[in-house]
C-alpha cells in the first residue's frame, strides 16, 4: 500500500510557535503526518517558516482555503 502524503510550505510563522503548537493548528483541518521546522545552522534559530505534511492531499486545499492569512500568535509578530 503506497501512502499518499502532501506537503504544505507555511511562510511567515512567528518565531514563537513550537512545533506541537504547529501541529495542533494544523490539526484541524486533518490527520498531520509530520511537521517540519527548519532552523538555522548557524544559530538553531526557526527561519521563519514550516513544512506540514497531510495524510491526505485532499487536506491540503481545506487548509489553504481556511487559514490563509491567520497568524498563530499575533503578539509575537508584533513585537518586532
């Protein structure tokens, strides 16, 4: 049985969410498969962006349409 996974770029994620914040966001709109937080290799600092990876592809646009534009923690954006 070959799994059907898709994969999502999500740009602009504050530095304050964790990656279980991450997945519990993204949780809502279907089953996460993995959430991937690349950081810097210098510092180890988040970058700024994520990949979520969907059990279903069909996840993928429900997501899109859904949280186009929604800031997990607007306060930390702010701060800048």
């Amino acid at each position: 049985m070959k799994a059907n996974h898709m994969k999502l770029f999500v740009g602009g994620v504050p530095l304050g969410n964790s990656k279980a914040e991450l997945r519990a966001h993204f949780t809502q709109f279907g089953r996460v498969a993995l959430v991937g937080v690349p950081k810097n290799r210098l510092s180890g600092a988040p970058r700024g962006f994520t990949y979520v990876q969907f059990m279903r592809d069909v996840v993928v646009a429900l997501a899109v349409a859904l949280a186009a534009g929604f800031l997990l923690h607007p306060a930390a954006e702010a701060a800048k």
